[in-house]
C-alpha cells in the first residue's frame, strides 16, 4: 500500500495481560470505536507505528508527483493537461494533510523530509516505476489510485483522529483520480491500434507491481497483527488485494485488455478470482533500492529541496524582517 | 475588425497563457517547498484554462474548424503569438517569480481593460480570468518582495532575474496594427495606456523589494507578431510530442 511493512517495534501482539493500566484503557477506547486524539495518552509504540505508516503515506503522494510530472507536459490535449494538473495538485495538498496529521503526533514535517531523504523511510514501492508511455498516467489512476482507495476507504474508520480525519477526504479525491485513470484507458482501448497498444503495454507493466502495493501476505506477520489490534491496519493484505482483483479483472475485460496473468481466472467456489504466485524478490529488490527509479526518484526530490533552500531561507528572513519592522513601528 | 485580425488577436492572450502554463508545469514535482508545488500548479492550472478559452473562441472566428486543440498542439512556432517574457526558461526560483511577477501585472490590466469589451465574449473571458490573475498578481508581488528583501542570495538572485526579464517586458507595452485594430473597435485594451499603471505598479513592488528598476528600457519584440526566441521550438517540441507523433488519434 502507500504505507507498506509498517513496523511497530514490537516483538509480539501485546498481551492483554501484560498491560499496563493506561495500556488496557486505551484499548478499551480503541475497540469501543473511541477515536484517539493528538492530546489522548497513547502506547509509545501505537504514536511511533503511526508516525511510520502515515509519513510512509505522505512521502508517497509527494514522490508520487513525480512519475505524473514526467508526462504532464506532455498531455495529449488541453483538457488531459488541465486534468493532470489538478489531480497532481490534489497529491500534494494530500501529502500535506497527512505531514499535518503526522505532526499532531509530535514529529516536524522537515524531520520527516530529512527521514526521506536520508533513506531511512520509504514510500510506496509502486512510485520506482517510470511512466513509459501516456496510457500510463491512466493506468496509474486506474490501478495504483484503485489499489490505494481499497486500504483507504477502512482507514476512514482508523482509530487515530487526524488520520481518519485527513483520509476521508483524500478518499473522495481519490475516487475522481481514479475514475480519470480509466477514462484516458477507455479513450485509448477505442483509439487506434497504437494507442490500444500502449493501454496494454501499460497494463502489462503496471498489474503486478500494483498488487505489490498491498504487501506481502501478512496472515502470520505480528506487526500486522498488533497494528490491526490498535485498528490502524483494518483488513488484511491479502484480503485487500483480493478486492482489488474482483473489482479490477472485469474492467479490464470492459477495456477489450487481458491481464499478464495466465493463472488468473474465476473461482466459482470461492467467488473470487485466483491469481497466478506474485514474484515477492522483485517486491524486495523496490524496497531495497532496486527499482528502475528509486535513484531517480529520490535524487530529484533531494535536488528540489535543496535547490530549494535559499528560497525558503529568504521567506524566513523576509518574514522576520517584517516582524521586526512591525515591532519597532508599535515601539 | 476583421476576423483575420480578432482571430490574430485572441490567439496572443491564448498562446501567453498555454505557454506560460506549460512552463509553469514543468515545476511539479520540484518547487522549494510543498505549498509552492500546489500554489505554481494551481497558477498554471488557471492559465490552461484561460487559454482553452482564447483558443476555442479563436477557432471559431477563424471559422477553418480548428479547435483549442488543434490550435495548440498543431502549429509551429513562428505561428505562435505569445509575448517573448512568457517562453523563457523557468531558470531559478526567482526568475520564474520575476517572469510570472512582470507578465501578471500587464495581464491583470489587459484583462480589466477588456472586461467592457464591445465583444462579449472577449468581455466573459476576460471578467472570469481577472479573478484568477488578480490573486496571481498578489502571489507572484509577494514573491518579488520576499525574495528582494529576503537575504543577501536572494536579493541578488532577485535582482539578475528582473535585470535578465526586463528585456522582454516592453513589447506587452508596445501595440501594432492589430493591438490598435482591437483597441479601436472597442474589443481589445489600449496596450499603450496600460505602460503607466503597470511602471506604477511594478515599479512600487520592486521599490519595496529593494529591487532597482532596469535602467535600459530597450524592448526585444516579436513574440506577438510570431518571431520567437529559441526556447519556443523546444517548449512546444515536448508540448505538442503526442499529437505530432499519433496524428489523428483521439486522447
């Protein structure tokens, strides 16, 4: 997902009867669907597994910029420009609402850039692919959007205030990037032969890493396990991208576009679609670095905000310089 | 008027606006701080939609069934009637400040200028875009202003942007046959009238930027009339990339 493997710090799930006081009436509140507020007494370990998951989710709307920048000069027409333009402007005001949501727990937004940049977070593993071709920016509103909105619509219901808060309007935001994602499919499927060609092209590449985005499976993994106990973590991985399939394998085929899965196909029994093995070592090889753009991209965010940095010192001293002037013209 | 020139007149706001924005949005992803990334996108934003506008209606009185898309992605350069200032690089912050800070203030007074336009349509495009422009105007003063009186770097990066910029300044300033077409008929503004209020009001945002006013008042012109600087070519190259390579396709 945008936040992938959060970890909580924890050796195993808390034990109910190793719990402190504070501990178990915080619990107590976090299963009675009381939501947790910046000022609320919190577990170090729930504050800490927060500040991971939603700084993981800001960095990838910020770095998720990117791969849509690479084509928002290039848009086909005015009206897909103009689109483009408004939805990566929508990426950014979401990865502010989650830097605001991040700093309600006690962290400043230029430590959490520095994480970022230092390579001590990460951000979804799906912002390491590049953007080939146009029929890529709608499969990333389509696919990597669609996948995103599945772990965002349960996390409205999270059990941090902010988080909640900020998620349920991300999610509404979300929704109208997805449905433009598959609109600029749709347009190319009916275009020419070139064009259908890039849609599957595009497909081809985008599907797997798109199921990567949920995680590997997590049936057995304790910081999933503890993170859905303290409901920041509200279904499972796998539960996850089995949505995701369900809901995307018949648009796909409404596309006229096949799914690079000869595994895949329908499940009477279960009433789901069966999916060929993911290739779990690419997973890990994005996360280690070994995307075809983690350099990329990380290079340019650092080289933005340090070519930034003068800009952002002179606001500071202009803004000083005011006050003083302010303050010498009320002496 | 003649449709010849209307058609020549509503393409120059419709081609400063397209190519500013395409400059604008070549920022995303890597302005100084989140909010300038939101802030530069939303300006270009508006501008996409200002020139969809211009463009459209110039198809129209062109009457050859050229749309905005058309118009913007299937002409060449020398066919462009843009200002120069709006087609240079984006450079540094303060150069993308200071372009957007000198184009704003001419592009606020045009656009109020037109809102009585004889045209009403020229009038409902120009009240609509005078909304957008005004808050850009306010942005990119700040800007100048922060950037001016900010620090000792700043301050100098400031000042060699408006220095570099000036240049391409006057010919907002400077009406032609078909400026003054336009002005007669009662649809466009009267370029020359505008040199006092936007000397004014640039002039008192740069004093109190502690930004000296360029003394060499020389004008490079042509832009407006199609005889472009160099960077045009390569802005539309990447600009115009897909419907020059699929030609006829739908997107």
């Amino acid at each position: 997902m945008y936040a992938q493997l959060v970890d909580t710090g924890l050796k195993k799930v808390v034990d109910p009867a190793e719990m402190t006081p504070e501990e178990r009436a915080f619990q107590a509140r976090v299963d009675a669907d009381v939501k947790v507020e910046p000022k609320d007494w919190m577990p170090d370990a729930y504050r800490r597994t927060l500040v991971r998951q939603i700084q993981q989710h800001a960095h990838s709307e910020i770095v998720g910029m990117l791969p849509e920048g690479n084509w928002v000069t290039r848009a086909p027409t005015l009206k897909r420009k103009a689109i483009l333009m408004a939805k990566i402007q929508d990426e950014g005001g979401h990865g502010l609402y989650l830097y605001s949501a991040a700093e309600t727990l006690g962290v400043s937004r230029d430590d959490l850039i520095d994480d970022l940049h230092a390579g001590k977070v990460k951000y979804s593993s799906i912002f390491n692919y590049p953007t080939l071709n146009w029929a890529d920016i709608g499969a990333i509103g389509w696919l990597v959007d669609g996948a995103a909105i599945m772990n965002q619509i349960p996390l409205c219901r999270c059990s941090y205030g902010p988080y909640a808060r900020a998620m349920v309007r991300i999610c509404k935001e979300e929704s109208f990037h997805q449905r433009q994602g598959f609109d600029i499919m749709l347009s190319m499927c009916r275009g020419t032969p070139e064009q259908k060609a890039m849609a599957q092209d595009s497909l081809d590449r985008w599907w797997w890493p798109s199921l990567m985005m949920f995680g590997p499976p997590d049936a057995e993994s304790v910081h999933s396990a503890q993170s859905m106990r303290w409901k920041i973590k509200l279904l499972s991985n796998d539960e996850l991208r089995q949505r995701f399939v369900d809901q995307t394998v018949p648009q796909a085929e409404f596309l006229g576009l096949t799914v690079p899965d000869p595994a895949l196909r329908w499940n009477e029994e279960r009433g789901h679609h069966d999916i060929g093995p993911i290739d779990w070592s690419e997973f890990q090889d994005v996360l280690r670095g070994h995307g075809p753009c983690n350099r990329d991209r990380l290079r340019t965010r650092k080289q933005a905000w340090e070519d930034g940095e003068w800009v952002r010192e002179a606001a500071m001293a202009h803004a000083r310089k005011r006050a003083e002037r302010a303050a010498r013209a009320a002496a | 008027m003649k449709d010849t020139d209307r058609f020549e007149f509503l393409l120059r706001f419709g081609d400063s606006a397209l190519v500013l924005a395409q400059r604008l949005s070549e920022w995303v992803g890597k302005g100084p701080i989140v909010e300038e990334d939101i802030a530069l996108t939303n300006v270009g934003l508006d501008l996409v939609g200002q020139a969809r506008m211009w463009l459209s209606c110039a198809g129209e009185v062109e009457g050859r069934g050229r749309d905005e898309d058309a118009l913007a992605f299937r002409r060449d350069a020398h066919e462009f009637r843009n200002a120069l200032l709006v087609e240079q690089p984006n450079g540094g912050y303060a150069d993308t400040m200071a372009r957007q800070f000198l184009f704003d203030h001419w592009h606020l007074l045009a656009l109020k200028a037109m809102e009585g336009s004889r045209d009403e349509r020229v009038a409902a495009i120009a009240a609509k875009s005078a909304k957008e422009v005004a808050y850009h105007v306010e942005r990119s003063t700040d800007w100048v202003i922060r950037l001016g009186d900010g620090t000792d770097v700043s301050h100098e990066r400031m000042q060699d942007a408006i220095d570099g910029l000036w240049m391409f300044a006057g010919e907002l300033l400077l009406p032609d046959a078909v400026d003054d077409a336009a002005a007669r008929a009662g649809i466009g503004p009267d370029l020359a009238a505008l040199a006092s209020p936007w000397r004014e009001a640039v002039g008192a945002a740069l004093a109190e930027a502690t930004i000296a006013v360029p003394a060499d008042d020389w004008a490079q012109r042509g832009g407006r009339q199609g005889r472009h600087t160099e960077h045009l070519g390569h802005l539309l190259a990447e600009l115009q990339f897909l419907q020059r390579a699929y030609p006829g396709a739908q997107w």
